[in-house]
C-alpha cells in the first residue's frame, strides 16, 4: 500500500494536492503525518524524502519526492488521475502546471492557513494579477468543460492541485467572479477537504515561521484551532 508523508494539514498545501487525489478517487494509502520542526523540518524530512521535503510517496522501493511527479507516478497505475478526453487532458495538465509553477504572489501574500480567517491589509499589483489569472483560467475550464469540476464531470488531477486555493479563498476572503466563487466553495464542501480542515483544526502545533508569514499580511479576525 502506499505511504504518504505529509506535514501539519494546516499549513502544507503541497501535501494536500496528493492526499485529496488520492482520498477522491479512493486509492488506499497510508497517510504518514510528521509535523513542521521550528526552524528547519529539513532534517527531520530527510528520514523519508530525499530532498527534505513533503510530500513524499513511498510505494515498496519506489520513492516519489514532489506532489506533480506523484501525480504523474498515479495516473501510470490508476484511471481517472487525468480527464480520459484528450482536449480536458491537455488543459487539465497545461493548468496544474501553471499552478505548480506560478502564482508566486498569491503563495505569498496568501500563505495556506486554514484554521485562520484574515483581512488583508492591501492586495499588492501583483496579488491581483494573480487573481484575475486565476478567476479566467477557472472560468475558462469550467465553460469550456461543462464542469462541475475544472476538466468536466469528474474530480482529477487538477483540480487536486488547485484544492489548496480554495482554502486560500476561504482564509483572507478573496473575490472571485461568480462561477470562481461558486467553484472553491465547491471544492470546499467536498467531504475530503472537509475532512482535511477539521484535522487541521484539531491540530495543536505552531510553526512559528509559518504563524508569522500569516500575520505579516492582514490582520487576524478569527482563529478556528484547538488551544496549544
């Protein structure tokens, strides 16, 4: 069976782009969750991931180490990673990649925190470049695809890889155009995401440097985590 690693649900986008393929398509796998060291985890995650980071998927002596080339290592063993159209597929992996490479000032100024809600003090030039991006290329997949997910009828791949948006969305309220909007709260409402955020919010860890990357943006209106 595979093994999963990942770190605190809270703050880890990357690890939730695997877990919640995995979990939507019921693939059974064992998650491995080792929580953010203060400082560096970079050790820690040595243990299990040749690059010190999550995710990292073990499968026997397989060792996948970066959330697109597990995904990529999924869809050669199981169907329904990719949309099986060939126009969907094509945009489904243009937009994941665009994702996994870009959006520098959304991962910026809208680090993942799911058990916060925040005010946004400004929203930089580029934060909104980043959004209007996002807002057309949603839009675009969802029209061209018929929806209700990104690439049509069906969850897949990317979608996984836009799941840590939505939580983006919900934390410092970003507005969307309606058909934007309407599809985070749907990702959101997934019972697997809702499953990741009530762990997350069970989570009583604190990284410090990921606590102060939240509070350099906005102003904290609402904490949802259980007590240290």
């Amino acid at each position: 069976m595979y093994q999963l690693y990942i770190a605190n649900k809270n703050y880890s986008s990357w690890s939730l782009r695997p877990w919640v393929l995995l979990r939507e398509l019921a693939i059974p796998f064992e998650e491995r969750l080792v929580p953010f060291a203060n400082g560096s985890s970079y050790e820690t995650f040595r243990a299990f991931s040749p690059t010190g980071q999550v995710p990292c998927l073990h499968d026997g002596g397989t060792v996948l180490w970066n959330s697109l080339g597990i995904i990529e290592y999924l869809a050669e063993h199981h169907v329904g990673v990719w949309p099986a159209d060939v126009a969907a597929r094509a945009w489904a992996r243009c937009a994941a990649a665009e994702m996994h490479a870009g959006f520098f000032a959304l991962r910026q100024h809208c680090p993942m925190n799911c058990g916060v809600r925040v005010n946004l003090e400004t929203i930089p030039e580029a934060l909104q470049r980043d959004l209007a991006r996002l807002d057309a290329l949603w839009s675009e997949g969802l029209e061209r695809f018929g929806g209700p997910f990104l690439a049509g009828s069906a969850f897949s791949a990317v979608d996984a890889f836009f799941a840590p948006v939505a939580f983006r969305v919900q934390t410092y309220g970003l507005t969307l155009g309606a058909p934007a909007q309407a599809y985070a709260a749907r990702l959101l409402a997934l019972p697997s995401l809702q499953r990741w955020q009530d762990e997350a919010l069970r989570e009583t860890w604190r990284e410090p440097g990921h606590e102060e990357e939240t509070r350099n943006v906005g102003t904290w209106l609402e904490d949802k985590r259980a007590a240290t």
